[in-house]
C-alpha cells in the first residue's frame, strides 16, 4: 500500500512538473490574433538604392535580433525591378510594433532613407494557416 | 613520447569527425543562391472566397510537410481586401520548384480552383540578406 501511495505522489510530481514546463513555453509563444502580420512596398529612387539597401539590411537584422516582439523582418527586391522592395514584417503584437518604431535603429532607417523613397505603402495581412505558422518556416530557421 | 604520440591522434580522429559533421550539414542545407523566392499576387472571385482559401491552406500544408524541396509557403489575405491574396513561396532551386508543379496535391489545387482566380501575378524575388535566414525565421518555428 505504502509503494502504490509513493508511485501515485511520484506521477502527481510529474503532472504538476510537466504542467509548470508546459506553462512556461505558452507564455513565451505567440499568439496569432495579436500579431501584427504585414508586407511593406518601397519604391526606391534608384540613384540611392545600394545605400537603402544596405541601411534596411542593417536595420532589419537588428530589430530580429534585439526585440523580442520582432518577430520576423524579412526584406526582399523584385527580381526585375529591384527599385521595388517587399518587407515581411511580423510583430508579436500592437505594443511591440509601437516600441520598434521608439527604437534607436529604426528611428536611424527612418531618417536617413527618407529622402530616397519615392513612395510607400504598408499593407496589414492575415495569416491564413496560422496554426501551422511553425513548420511553415522550420525549413528555413534549420537551414535544411 | 608515445602519450604525445596518442594525443595527436585523438585530435587528427576530432578533426576528421567534426569535418564529416559539418559536411553532412551543409549536404541538407540550402543555397540563397539556387533558391526561388516569390511573391504571389492572387484575385479571387469573392463568390469562391472562402472554398479557395481551404483549399489552398491544404494545399500549402500539404507541400511544405511532404516536399523537402519546398522550404515555406506562406499563404495571406490582406485584411481590408480579403480577395487579394499573397503567398510568400520558397523553393530550394528550379528542380524543387519543377517536381512541386507535378505533385497530385498542387495538380488538384490547380484544377479545382482555376476558375475560381480572377488575377494572378508571380514575381520573383531576392533575399536582401541571404546569410542571416535562419535568424530571421528563428521565432517563427519555434513559435516564441
């Protein structure tokens, strides 16, 4: 009786320790109805387009790297009309976009590219397959 | 003299190990270069709204998961247009992208859902900064 009584408190201390495990990972993950899901198009003055290229990378890198509510800034340039720039932005949630733009990186991008872009446009998003949104991208975080 | 002898051996064999490690990484990696990256620019008749988006979710689903060559499909609808639909598409080099197209699971996308697109635009794309990828994608597969 005393054995089945340890056994029964040993998977009681499992269950609450997996519980606690489990709690942990959900307040650090994402949820798809606050996230702010976006594809930015940049027209560029083409006399300035190395320049801007080379602050976005640095900017977009930064802001991936050093805020956690940046969840995903990913810039990309039409193949045939590289003047034409897409950004995948995805941000964690509202507070977290308006803290970017507080950021000392971003306020840098901002200013210094604002004379060479000739028009802007920031289109909000849906994601349609929001629960698969981490295998849709696990190929390219492995780089396999 | 002989313990030397035994210590540079136990390196040469670390070195030989670690070197086919890292050659068999990047054999399963890809390359920026290869890749196919595009945007997708969809219209879909809003009589067929809803039937198409299920169909393409299960189609994308479907492609990322059985296809290594398909690194992500990222499927969108913008939020104040929902008929106009965006799809981040990439594709480990041109074989990938050809053998995607023979697949039952895009054939049957294709055909069910022909008359159902009103526009379709596929632009092809270029990373901004190829080597930090997996970075960029980083909290999206682990969703945190």
């Amino acid at each position: 009786m005393k054995l089945t009584n340890n056994i029964s408190l040993f998977f009681i201390a499992l269950i609450f320790v997996s519980s606690c495990t489990q709690k942990s990972e959900n307040e650090n993950s994402f949820n798809a109805d606050d996230m702010i899901i976006r594809i930015s198009e940049i027209e560029i003055d083409s006399n300035y387009l190395e320049e801007y290229i080379s602050i976005l990378k640095e900017e977009s890198e930064a802001s991936v790297r050093l805020e956690p509510g940046v969840i995903s800034i990913y810039p990309m340039f039409q193949k045939e009309n590289p003047t034409e720039i897409r950004i995948l932005e995805i941000y964690r949630n509202k507070d977290a976009y308006e803290s970017h733009l507080q950021t000392p990186h971003f306020k840098h991008y901002k200013t210094t590219t604002l004379a060479m872009v000739k028009s802007l446009k920031l289109i909000d998003m849906e994601a349609i397959d929001e629960e698969s949104m981490p295998e849709i991208f696990e190929k390219l975080a492995k780089n396999e």
